[in-house]
C-alpha cells in the first residue's frame, strides 16, 4: 500500500532523482498514462515486470513509454522499477525476520546474487548488514 500511495502522490515525491524535473510540455492524457505505469509498477514490482510490460499496460511502444516516463518523472521506467525494489527490500529487512532470499524473492529479484549485487551497488553495504544497522537504531 505504501508503494501505491508514493505511485499517486506524485512524481517529484516518489523518489529522489539525480536530475531536475524540468517544466512539463505534456498532455492531461499521457501525465494520466504515466499515473497508470507507476500504478502498474506499484501493483507488479515483485514479479517479473519489464518497461515492455509496463507499456503493454497503458497501450504504448516500448520506447514512448520510456519518453514519455522519463519527460514526467526525470529516471527511466527501469530505474524506477529498481528504487521501488530496493525500497520495498529495505522496509522488509529493517521491519521483519524473514530470511534475506525470501526478502530478494518477494521483491522481485531473480536470485539471491543479484539481489546483493544490486543492493551492495546501490546502498554500499550488504542485505545483512543493512538489516544489522538498522537493528541497533
């Protein structure tokens, strides 16, 4: 549910994104279309979702998805399909006990290995110690 809220609560709240969100030249229409990728991806993270699966939702290409994702939000649809992973592996591990392969599987990633790799990369620390630091606060 928390995933949904940040998916309507609008763009600039999501997520912070290393660029700035330019003035928006979109239509009412697609900025609705963008609502319903970010929806889509709030609802699907934890399976096997790729930007073709996003698009196919809201009746696009592929590549004006990705356009039209990025003009809006400032990251790609890949991108933020991994923020919300990542966040969603956070919650669970500073929240819960379950096993950190339960915890890679439920968010969406393949393996345990490239669950480390991808949260080692992105938070510089591994799901065990993560969950240890966030233990002891």
């Amino acid at each position: 549910m928390r995933l949904r809220r940040f998916a309507a609560s609008g763009w600039n709240r999501i997520m912070d994104g290393p660029g700035e969100v330019g003035p928006l030249d979109v239509q009412a229409s697609k900025m609705g279309s963008v609502e319903d990728m970010l929806r889509f991806i709030a609802d699907n993270f934890g399976a096997n979702t790729t930007v073709a699966d996003v698009a196919a939702h809201v009746n696009l290409s592929p590549s004006y998805a990705m356009t039209l994702f990025r003009k809006v939000t400032g990251i790609s649809i890949k991108e933020h399909i991994m923020r919300t992973r990542m966040a969603h592996a956070q919650m669970l591990l500073s929240n819960s006990k379950e096993k950190i392969l339960s915890i890679a599987l439920d968010s969406g990633f393949g393996s345990l290995s490239a669950f480390y790799a991808a949260f080692q990369a992105r938070m510089g620390e591994t799901p065990a110690a993560f969950r240890r630091r966030s233990k002891d606060q």
